[in-house]
C-alpha cells in the first residue's frame, strides 16, 4: 500500500485522453449514423476504464462523474433505451468537460468544472425519467421494473447522497488482519483523506494481557465524516478488506452534523430525487449554453496544460524495432573498426579501415534517420479534432458540412505537428464560417445542399503540404481590394492581379474590428496563421474561384531539427543553403546574362530567366569574385520561381543540426538559424524566401520578371 | 592600466568560490577594463569568462555585435563593448576576453549575451549604500547603461547594467 501512484499518473492522463478521443470518434459516429455493433461498446468500455483508473488513483470527481455517464451507456448498451441524439450532445458535452479536468489534474489542480454539476444532473434526470416511465407501465412489468428500478435507484442514491452532511463508518476489522498483510491504519488514512473527519478508536475488545496474542487486531474504529463523498468512495476504501471485516456505513443525520450546513435530509423516494434533479435540469439548460459560450475564454489555460504534459510519445514497435537493428548494425562496425587495431597495421587494413569508416557513416546517418522518424506521427493527430470540429460548428452555423479527410497517414514531426494545429483550426473555422454557404445560398447558386470540406495532406520533396480546400462561395477580390484600400495597405491605383490580391488577406494591417464575427471572420488574424507557419519555416497560399471555392495550401517542413545543408562561401564567410530549396548549381556564362535597367542582372537558363542575388551585397560582405564568372551561383526554388543566389564557392554538403538565434539573439532578417560546424564554429542558415526579400527581388514566378537590387552596388560584384 | 591583470583562470576560481558566500549587505563587481577606464558588473551576472576565440558575423547587425560563438553547443551573441559605449576601436590582443553574461530582455526572457572587454581586473565587494548615482553628464557612455559609481582602490568604478547594456 505505500506504492506512490502518482508516477502513474501521466500514464492513466495519456490513457484516459486517448479514452475519450476513441469515444468522441465513436460518438460521432453516432450522430453520423455510421455507428456499428461495436461502437456502443468502444464507448462504455473507455468510459469504465476511465472510472476505473480515476477511482484507483483517488481522483473521485472523475470517477463520480463518469459513473453517471456509465450508468447511463449500461442502460443504451444493454438496450434499455436507444441512443438520441440529446445523448449524443450530453456525452460529447462530458467528453469535453473529462478532458479539461483531466488536463486540469494533470497540471496539478483538482478544480472541477462548473459544467461537470450541470451534466451530471441532466444525466440524472435522464437516468430518473426512465425510473418515472417504466413506473407508469402497466402492473404487467411491475416485477421486472421494480429490480431495474431498484437498482438505478441505487444508483442515483449513491449519487444523491453527495448532498447528505455525511457519514458514520463503523470499521471493524477481523483479529487476523495483520496476517493477511492489510494495515487498518492505512485503510484509516485512506479513509481521512476524503474530507473532515473525527475518527474514534473503540479499545474496548482489548483483553488483557495474558491473552493478547501480539498478532491479532483487537482495534475497532469509528469514522466521522463531514463530506460530500458518495457511499462508493467509502466502499471503495475497504475494497480489500471488506470480506473478512465488519463495515457498517451509516449516514449522519444532518442534526448531528457540526460543521455542514443543515442539508434537507435524504429522501430516498424515486419521486423526490428525480423531481429534484429535474429542477436542477431547468435551472442547469442556460447555465450549459453559458459555458458553451465561455469556453474561448478557458480554452487558453487548457492548451497551456496540453504543453506542460506533452512530454511523451507513442512509437510504433517497428520504429523502436528498427532502431534496435541500426544499433545492432553500428555495434558490429565498431567492433570490426576496433580488431582492426589489434594487429600490425598493413597496407590491406588501412584499405579495410577505409572500408569500416564509410559503414560508420552508413550507420550512422541510418540511425539517426530512424531516430528522426520516431518523432515523426501521422497527421491524423490533427486531423482527428476536425470531425468534432466541424459538426459543432457546422450545427451553429446553421450549415451542412461533409468533412472528407485525406492523408490522414501523413507523417509529421511532432512539434511541427503541435504548432500548426492552432492555424488549422483557424483556416478551418474560417473556411466553414466564411466560405461555405448556407443551404438555401448554396441551392440557390446551384450546388448541392451539403457545403465540402476537404483536408488534404501528401509529401512533396522534402515538405508536408496541408491543403484546406472547400467549395463554397471563394474569396471576393473586388471586396477585399476596397478593404484593402481603406485599409491603406495598397493605393487606389495600385494594379494587382487576382492572386496578389487574395494573398492581401494574410497581411498584418488587413483585419479590422469591423470583420470580427462569432467565429472568424477571413482574414482576421490570418496574418497569425501566416507568421505561425512562418516561424515553422512553412509557408501559406491560397488559391480561389469566386463561387466555386478556394483552396488553402500549408507547406511545413519535415522536421525542425535537423537539415541537409550546402555549405557555400563568401569570401571568408560561411554559410548554409538549405538543400531542399536548391535545384542546382552551375557557373555562369557571361554571354547569357543580361543587365536590366543597369540595376540588376538575370541569367538566361533554358528558356527562362533567373534574376540573381549576389549574397555578398545583401548580406554586406566582401566577397572574392570580382565578375560573376568568378563564382559560382546556386539556382534555388522560392515561391514556385526561381532564384539565383551567387557565391565566392561551394564547400561541402551535410546535414546540420538547426540551433536557435534568438534563444539569445534576436532574428536576423535572411537567417533562419545557425549550426555548429564540425571544427566548432557557428555557420548561419540561410532563409531563403526572407533573403529574397530583402534582395527586392519580386513576382518571381510571373513572365514579366521584375527584379530591383535594394543596395546601391547592384547586381554584379 | 593593465597593471593589474588577474588571468582568466584565477577570475574563474573566484567565481566559483562564491557560489558558497552570502553576505546580504555587500554586492559584488566583477571588474575590466576598457580604454583605461575600470567598469564593473554584478558578479552574478557573469556566467563565465573566455578568451577571444572569433566569433561567426551576423549580417547586417549592429557594428558593436561582433557574432555569435559557440558555447558549449548554444548559439551566443558576442558584442564589443568598446563599440557599445562608443569608445575607440582596439585590436583584439592575447588579453582581450569575453565575459559571458545573464541579461533579461524587457520581455522578462533570460538570455546570454558575450561582452568582448580590454581585459578582467578584479572582483570588488561595494555595499549598495557605497553606489552613487551616476552625474549625468557621462560624456561617452550611454547613460543608460550606468547603474551607478562605486570606487577601487585605483579610483572609480563604473557599473553597467547588464540588462539595458545588452539589449539590442
């Protein structure tokens, strides 16, 4: 018994979160009508394990309140009444509400939740109404009803009596139960730890001296509690003991209580429960709506828990299995390295030691590949809150939405997977409040009733692309120009093509109060989302068809640990390109570059024509190329064009591990981050897309190629 | 002047015999050098001292940030304090060190910052009531960054704040 449990306690959060996250999918299920046989028991099953572990670990609120939602899924399971869709609600209603005690819990704080009294209720009087009804039927089923109603009557008692001023426990235990390794004091302990109390020790079985046996417990107790604590708690203390003691619980007249107010004294009449927790119900209805509403306001302080617990993984056995193998493989090298050493060196070993040092760097970059993929989880972690997601919102919206998830197995670094999931969210939200129509617009306009939504996720090259398609009315250009305008983000005459404009949205200065509706209003806080995928190194696009819909695209890079890098140089300095972002890299040819206004310089590659950013003038360097043939230039994909970034030369390629610069520094505007290179030294990444905008290079990607040197030196060096 | 030059190892001793001193009344400097002038800093605020070993150039930055070295696997600024209080450039020599220290950004985040000086002096024990309030009429050195005077045996001792000195 003196097994302290709280080390398991991430343990039961991490299960019982995944418990409700298995139910709310069934649930929803449900309300899709897509539910199975299985369904009903996936849901009382996470429910009782719930109960189960929170009684286990002494966390009663939980169990008192799932007990109820227990009962009542018993009763849907066992087919004594059907499931509706008001159950549907409650439940997923409890869900919620589970989740944010156990987060609560898990960051040390026992509060309970307004809402769990109000749920609680409204299940009792589900659970009562039963009792009420089948008290109406005929006197036929009167025998069968009186057991059932028998033992929901328990039920809701053990319940009810969290109202009563207390109990009396009368514990005592057999002579023998020291020898059957139960300690009465722990069991007293346990018991005192519900609430205030007053124990009595009863002395009076002890013998006297010639016949005490020092084995035997002559002990008995009398426990006073003065708390709300239900009967089951109490049993839940002797569990072990119950057999071979004598318990006797008896409820503490409210007169007899010192310390409680007086409390009406418990009718155990069917009637009176079920009106009283029908009373509660009306009272409890706004009371609900109200916390529906508040949930934005305590939705904050649940995502700061989320942060603080999010400390452990679930890996696949064949990730962990194929680690176990790279190891394997890096421990037999290692040993054939080390024979190496164990004879006279010769020609032939110097050949073998060769041999061993290419496996080593086989082996490792295997390993550390396969550890990368431990933290890598498929998308589906975020995609799975979508379908509760859109159904809520879809039912205040007043909208029909179909939700289709695609890719769902698409794996993702975990951090970056925990930082996008807030943007998604909002694009979400914003593609349901602001994108899909309503069913009469959308009949209207001559598309079917149910509006589409679609999240889309796939690999390309070395990134995750998110898309979050609909098909709803698109952005309206003309209306966020003029928005624009008077914003004074653009100037009236500014020409902008269709595309510029519905990027205009993601714009710092584009929201305004005026366009803060209930949920989102599209492009309130889209320049959020736009700099939260920045800082993952990501970046946001949309494309969109007034009245056909539009279509947001995330990409994110795999992970933000480690990249493959190119190391170049500028005279004395060194720096890292990404190699994700490099198509490739050649040596310019003076006859095909063309200086445009004596500003700038472009290349002419196959057909197009590929402005060129001399590094060394953006980044103020000197650099040791006197002409453009002097170097080399790295030709490197941004924003679906191409760049050219010249440089003194190209060092060696590998993969870096990426530190932070502003842990202590600030950001520097075409510097992602910096590494540490294997002499010690600290190279920078280069952050390409912010380095082409600081060069001034822009509409990359359009025919017209308009590129403008900010430095007065110009394109060439 | 350099007269009385503490090698960095001996500095570092020091440093790490006070984690057991506690004296509540006496606050203590760690002092350096730079253009003759003696500067001092609360020692709690210096993590560590280095030699110059070069730092990698941050594009773009301040002229006074000289980049950002490797500590032990963490990235870490480097500023020449000559630069920041806008005295005269000097060449780095073999006593030039970078005294690491603990600063907090007015976002209230903990954060390292290197300060490149002529050279460490000395570890001073001033009693707060001993800090004057610096004249305003510091010709070179930015007000701001003046915490105050204490006095060496060598004359006076000008406290920097960490925290207004090294946030960029």
């Amino acid at each position: 018994m003196t097994v302290d449990l709280s080390q398991f306690y991430q343990v039961f959060f991490d299960e019982s979160l995944e418990g409700l996250d298995a139910m709310e999918a069934e649930l929803l299920r449900y309300s899709e009508g897509t539910q199975d046989d299985e369904s009903i028991n996936t849901i009382f099953r996470a429910a009782h394990s719930i109960k189960g572990g929170s009684g286990t670990f002494g966390f009663d609120s939980i169990a008192g309140f799932t007990h109820v939602l227990e009962t009542l899924l018993d009763q849907i399971r066992d087919g004594q009444r059907d499931i509706t869709s008001q159950h549907i609600d409650l439940f997923l209603q409890s869900i919620d509400c589970l989740r944010e005690m156990i987060n609560a819990l898990s960051s040390g704080d026992d509060s309970v939740p307004e809402s769990t009294a109000q749920l609680k209720a409204a299940f009792e009087a589900i659970l009562n109404d039963e009792v009420a009804d089948e008290g109406e039927q005929s006197a036929l089923e009167a025998e069968q009803i009186t057991t059932d109603s028998a033992t929901q009557a328990a039920a809701i008692a053990s319940e009810a009596h969290e109202n009563t001023s207390g109990w009396k426990v009368t514990f005592i235990p057999s002579e023998d139960i020291l020898m059957t390794g139960n300690e009465p004091l722990y069991l007293i302990q346990e018991l005192t730890e519900l609430g205030d109390h007053e124990v009595e020790l009863v002395t009076e079985k002890i013998p006297s001296w010639s016949e005490l046996k020092p084995e035997f417990c002559y002990l008995r107790w009398i426990v006073k509690l003065y708390c709300d604590c239900t009967e089951q708690q109490i049993n839940e203390v002797f569990e072990w003991v119950a057999d071979e003691s004598e318990i006797k619980i008896e409820e503490l007249a409210a007169t007899e209580s010192t310390k409680v107010a007086a409390v009406p004294a418990l009718n155990q009449q069917d009637t009176a429960s079920s009106e009283a927790a029908a009373n509660e119900v009306k009272s409890s209805a706004p009371a609900v709506t109200k916390n529906a509403d508040t949930k934005a306001a305590t939705a904050k302080p649940a995502t700061k828990a989320k942060q603080a617990d999010a400390n452990s993984i679930r890996v696949g056995i064949d990730k962990v299995d194929s680690l176990i193998n790279m190891v394997g493989e890096l421990v037999i090298t290692q040993a054939m390295l080390s024979q190496l050493f164990e004879g006279e060196m010769t020609a032939q070993s110097l050949t073998r030691m060769k041999e061993g040092l290419a496996q080593l760097e086989h082996n490792t970059r295997d390993l550390q590949e396969s550890v990368m993929r431990i933290r890598m989880l498929p998308i589906s972690f975020v995609f799975s809150r979508f379908p509760r997601l859109v159904r809520d919102t879809g039912q205040k919206l007043g909208k029909k939405i179909e939700l289709i998830l695609q890719g769902e197995s698409t794996e993702l670094d975990k951090t970056v997977m925990e930082k996008i999931s807030d943007p998604l969210v909002h694009l979400v939200r914003n593609a349901m409040d602001h994108g899909l129509e309503s069913p009469e617009q959308r009949l209207a306009a001559g598309k079917p009733e149910i509006g589409k939504l679609t999240l889309n996720a796939y690999h390309q090259g070395g990134n995750v692309v998110i898309e979050i398609i609909d098909d709803g009315k698109g952005l309206d250009p003309i209306k966020i120009k003029n928005k624009a305008i008077s914003n004074g983000l653009i100037g009236e005459n500014d020409e902008l093509s269709e595309e510029q404009i519905n990027l205009l949205i993601f714009e710092a200065g584009f929201s305004t109060a005026e366009a803060v509706s209930d949920l989102s209003g599209r492009g309130v806080g889209m320049d959020v989302v736009k700099s939260n995928i920045q800082a993952l190194n990501g970046s946001v696009d949309v494309e969109s068809v007034v009245g056909k819909g539009a279509t947001f695209r995330i990409r994110l890079p795999l992970t933000l640990a480690i990249l493959d890098g190119q190391l170049i140089r500028i005279g004395q300095h060194v720096y890292i390109i990404p190699l994700v972002n490099i198509i490739e890299s050649l040596q310019i040819n003076q006859n095909d570059v063309s200086r445009i206004g004596g500003e700038y310089d472009v290349l002419h590659l196959r057909g197009e024509y590929v402005p060129i950013i001399c590094l060394a003038d953006v980044f103020l360097h000197k650099s040791d190329a006197q002409t453009l043939t002097d170097g080399l230039l790295v030709v490197v994909e941004v924003d679906g064009g191409k760049v050219g970034i010249f440089v003194d030369d190209l060092l060696a390629q590998q993969q870096v591990v990426i530190k932070s610069l502003e842990a202590n520094y600030n950001k520097v505007e075409g510097i992602s981050g910096a590494t540490i290179l294997g002499d010690g030294t600290v190279s920078l990444i280069i952050d390409i897309v912010s380095l082409v905008r600081m060069a001034g290079v822009k509409n990359i990607s359009s025919h017209n190629l308009v590129a403008t040197e900010t430095h007065a030196q110009g394109g060439t060096a | 002047m350099t007269e009385e030059i503490t090698d960095v190892e001996k500095i570092n001793q020091k440093l790490g015999l006070l984690d057991g001193v506690e004296n509540a009344n006496v606050e203590q400097f760690l002092s350096f050098f730079l253009d003759d002038e003696e500067y001092a800093v609360d020692i709690l605020r210096v993590q560590e001292i280095r030699c110059w070993e070069g730092a990698t150039v941050i594009p773009n930055s301040p002229i006074s940030v000289k980049g950002v070295m490797n500590l032990r696997g963490t990235i870490v600024p480097v500023m020449d304090l000559r630069l920041r209080l806008g005295l005269a450039e000097q060449a780095y020599n073999s006593l030039t060190v970078v005294i690491v220290l603990k600063f907090i950004t007015q976002d209230g985040i903990e954060k390292i910052s290197g300060v490149v000086v002529d050279a460490v002096a000395d570890v001073h024990s001033i009693s707060p009531e001993d800090i004057q309030q610096a004249p305003e009429l510091s010709s070179n050195v930015n007000a701001n960054f003046v915490k105050g005077l204490g006095s060496s045996k060598s004359g006076a001792l000008i406290l920097l704040d960490p925290d207004t000195l090294l946030a960029i």
